[in-house]
C-alpha cells in the first residue's frame, strides 16, 4: 500500500490540516509523523491519518539509556490505545451515518 508521511505535522497545522488533506484527497492513505505525542495522538486518527509516525515520544532517549524497557512498552501500548480509540470513534461515527442514511 502506497502512503503519503505528512512531516512535520505538528508545524504545518496538526489535526486540522490531515483533515483537510484527507477531504481533497480521501483515496491517499496518509501518516502523521513529526509532534505526535500522547495529547493529539488520539485526534490525527480521527482527522483521516491512518497511522501515525512517533519518536521521541514514544523511545526517549534517557529510556533506552537506562534500559528502561518496561517504560517504552508501556508507551508502545498507550500509543496503540489512542490508535485504537481513534479508529472505534471513526467506526462508531461511519455506523451512525449509515442507521441514519437507512
């Protein structure tokens, strides 16, 4: 599958441009990557990314310094719990959609 990486996201308008993005061109799978954090992670899903590109903030440095494994897992499954939310919000809305649409 071809994907468009929106770097830096963060910096050229967050949330509020994938969606624009996502409206001109729906048929373009895109990832938000650059100021993903555990604040907007949640509402770049359900603006239209797909998926998200996360750094830093999900392996600090001092983390891997450290060796602190148990730490970036559990960062790895927040990150993957606003994922996941996002995308039931996004399901729940598109099933709204359509009991009205009937």
């Amino acid at each position: 599958m071809l994907c468009v990486k929106v770097v830096p996201c963060a910096q050229i308008g967050g949330e509020s441009y994938i969606a624009s993005l996502s409206r001109m061109y729906p048929h373009i799978p895109l990832i938000a990557s650059g100021g993903v954090n555990q604040q907007n992670a949640s509402k770049f899903i359900l603006a239209g990314a797909m998926a998200l590109g996360v750094g830093r903030e999900l392996i600090p440095a001092e983390a891997i310094l450290h060796r602190q494994v148990d730490r970036i897992g559990e960062l790895a499954r927040r990150f993957v719990g606003f994922v996941k939310n996002g995308r039931d919000h996004l399901a729940a809305r598109k099933a709204r959609r359509m009991a009205i649409d009937e």
